[in-house]
C-alpha cells in the first residue's frame, strides 16, 4: 500500500460501515400500488419503470430519501436516492456508514472504479460480501473529510456544467436533423411504397453460422441510417446459394424485427460497392426505381415522424419482439418530391447530418475527457493532494478505534451451553 498523508489510515470498506443487501421479490408480490421497488435498472437511468410493494419490510429493506445504495452485481455503481420511501431489490446494498457519509460516497465510488478495472473491463460483474468488505481504502480525519467532499463537488459541479453545455448543443443539433426531415412532408404529395418499387420487396435467408462459409451481414451491420459491411459472419452455404441475396450499392435493408418498438422497422443504406456478402433473414431488401425516388431520399424520409408512426402503429408483438412484414412496408406512404427536390434536400440534411456528426464526436471527447478529469479529481482527494492537510486535526486512528469500539459492542456475544449433569 502507498503511504498516507499525515493523520490518515488505511482502513477496509467493512470496518467503516454496514452494508445491507436488498430482497429478492418475487414477481407474484409485485404491484402497481405501493412502495416502488428499486431495482438496478432504476438505478443506471435506464428509463426501466418501477414495480411495487404492498406488504410489510424490514427496516433493513427500506430506503428513504438521502439513503446511500451501491449497486455490486451487473453493474458497480454508487447513487443516492431521491424519491420516496421504497424498498430494495437484491444485488444493491443499503449503506449504513460509520464516516461522514458524504465522503463515504465518494470513497466508495473510487473503490468501485478501481475494481471494475480489476475485472479486465468486463461487463458484468459480480462482487463478493466477503472481498467487498475487504477493499482496502484510505481514511482521513474527520475534519478533512469534511473538506474533501466540498472540494470534489466543487471541481465535479463544473465539470457536469460544460459535459451539459456540450450535451445540450447535441441535443440541439438533433432537433434540428429530425425538423429537417420531418419537413420533407409540408406540401408533398404521397406515395406508397409499392408505387415506386424496382423490384418486389425480399427476404433475406436464415443460415447457420460457419467461419468458412459464404459471408452474410449480421443484424448488427444496420446503424444510423447506413449499413456497416464489416459487420459480417461466415455462413453455411455456397456462393451459388447466398447469390439471390447478394447486397448492392443502393439497396435499402429494413430490419423486420426488434425487442424494442422504436428500432423494428429501421432502414440502412449500402452507400457503396460492397464486396460479395448477403443479407440474412432479419432483414428485407428494398429496391426503388431509380427514375422516380432517389435512395438517400428514401434513406433519410425513413425516419421522418410520419413513417415511425405508420409503421410503430403496424408492428405486431410475439413473444415480446416486435416485427415487420412485406406487405405492411409495402403500404407505408412516403412524400413524393421532383427528383430535383429530393437531390436539394439530401443536401441540406447532409450538410446538418455532417454538424450533427461534428458535435456528436465533440461530446464523446469531451464525455472521455471527464471521465479522466473525474478520476484525477478522485485520484487526488483520496491521496491527500486535493486539500492541505491540518495538523490540528483529530487523526483518523482515533475515529477508528472508536468505531472498532462501537462495533465490539454491537456484537452479540456467543452463548455456551451448560453441560448436562449425569
């Protein structure tokens, strides 16, 4: 372990506080009335919706507002809760700290970061009682603690003000792409699909994988309106075979199914001369005439208001995959341009899309560059370099012995048995 500044000691996660897992709830106790249950996935801002508790819990089960709570399995992460009473789902713990709670957090947020780059950058992860408890981490009197917390909140507070200035200029630049393809429909006239289609909507075909075999995209090759040709596999089937469903230059690959409602139905196009590869079953192929619809036009009115409602309002849900089928595509209805216009506004959404892509890679900069300023601030704080340290200040060793203290006597002692007289 590295040396500690003046006053501090080393110390475990276990000794300066008590975590409590959460309950497993059943699915049959769940609710739509009650205390909402918190669950990891209300925790990451994943956007999941709280079930609920009707019946009675533990004290030990039940988060109020301010109460700490450390994510350990799937996903580490370290949050403070904001609502109102609720109960805990297991795989979170409920911290009761023995420290200032407030430099509690941002200890336990260093911690967790430094274990999850032990897991070799693994996405799920699971961390025991037993090594939690053990994490080893350094302690400051209570006194700096105090101005520990001030100080990383500060630096913190401005680095979330530019990560929402750059934030929010993204989200600007995204309303303005969408109003510009949304306004492709004033005054158009429209069009179904199946009047400009060069030839019949098609299906792609299901092989087994084969690292050997005839190239086919994956799924995963649609994105952001375009068609990744890396994105492929090897399939077992011949060349001769895979040929009806060889992708060209200008086709246009629908997905036909997805868990999600707003992602069934996406469109990509192949925007260049591809190497032979197919396209496999979870897509279907469309070609238009020419003549009458440009492809990047289709491309970028795909994702225009108007066509996600025709075709959200269409999908159909199995098994909880919503899906697409030809002739549903074949009715969507789509602005009728000149060509001329058509070509003018690919432009004009190329140049936006262009600044959209501009900003976008600003904010993934400038997301990497707080990420690291984030850790050096951490880093910092729990090295004793953010703040001066003060020799009147009561050293850590004695909070600790106190707090040794007042665990040894919240120990229940071990009760013998009385030996049975013969």
């Amino acid at each position: 372990m590295s040396e500690l500044p003046p006053g501090w000691e080393w110390t475990t996660l276990g000794e300066i506080g008590r975590y409590l897992n959460g309950r497993g709830f059943k699915k049959s106790e769940w609710s739509d009335s009650g205390r909402p249950i918190i669950r990891i996935q209300n925790l990451t801002g994943s956007g999941a919706a709280f079930n609920y508790y009707e019946g009675q819990a533990d004290e030990r089960h039940t988060v109020h507002d301010g109460d700490l709570l450390v994510s350990w399995a799937a996903t580490l992460g370290v949050y403070v809760w904001r609502g109102p009473e609720a109960v805990l789902n297991q795989h979170i713990f409920k911290v009761e700290s023995r420290i200032r709670p407030g430099f509690h957090r941002w200890l336990l947020d260093n911690a967790l970061a430094d274990l999850q780059r032990q897991t070799h950058g693994s996405g799920m992860v699971h961390i025991t009682k037993g090594r939690f408890d053990s994490t080893p981490v350094p302690l400051p009197p209570l006194s700096e603690q105090e101005r520990i917390v001030a100080a990383i909140e500060e630096h913190l507070s401005r680095l979330d003000a530019a990560e929402d200035g750059v934030n929010s200029a993204h989200r600007r630049t995204g309303t303005l792409v969408q109003r510009l393809i949304d306004s492709t429909w004033d005054r158009a006239e429209t069009v179904a699909l199946a009047d400009l289609l060069e030839q019949p909507l098609a299906n792609g075909r299901s092989v087994r994988t084969d690292p050997d075999g005839f190239p086919v995209l994956r799924l995963t090759a649609l994105r952001n309106r375009r068609i990744d040709l890396a994105e492929r596999k090897g399939g077992a089937w011949t060349g001769e075979e895979a040929r009806p469903f060889l992708v060209q230059e200008g086709d246009f690959l629908v997905s036909r199914g997805n868990g999600s409602l707003s992602l069934v139905g996406r469109g990509g196009l192949v925007a260049v001369t591809p190497d032979p590869v197919a396209y496999p079953d979870t897509l279907i192929r469309v070609r238009v005439q020419p003549s009458d619809y440009d492809v990047r036009f289709l491309s970028l009115v795909w994702d225009s208001t108007p066509v996600r409602r025709q075709i959200e309002g269409q999908a159909r849900t199995t098994a909880g995959i919503y899906k697409v089928n030809q002739e549903m595509l074949r009715l969507i209805e789509l602005p009728l341009l000149s060509l001329n216009e058509q070509s003018a506004m690919v432009e004009r959404l190329d140049a936006a899309m262009s600044e959209c892509e501009r900003v976008r890679a600003e904010v993934h900069r400038s997301r990497v560059r707080s990420t690291t300023l984030r850790r050096s601030v951490l880093g910092a704080a729990f090295s004793g370099q953010l703040v001066p340290q003060d020799p009147d200040d009561e050293p850590a060793s004695a909070l600790l012995e106190r707090i040794r203290a007042e665990r040894a006597a919240t120990i229940p002692t071990k009760r013998t048995r009385r030996a049975k007289a013969s």
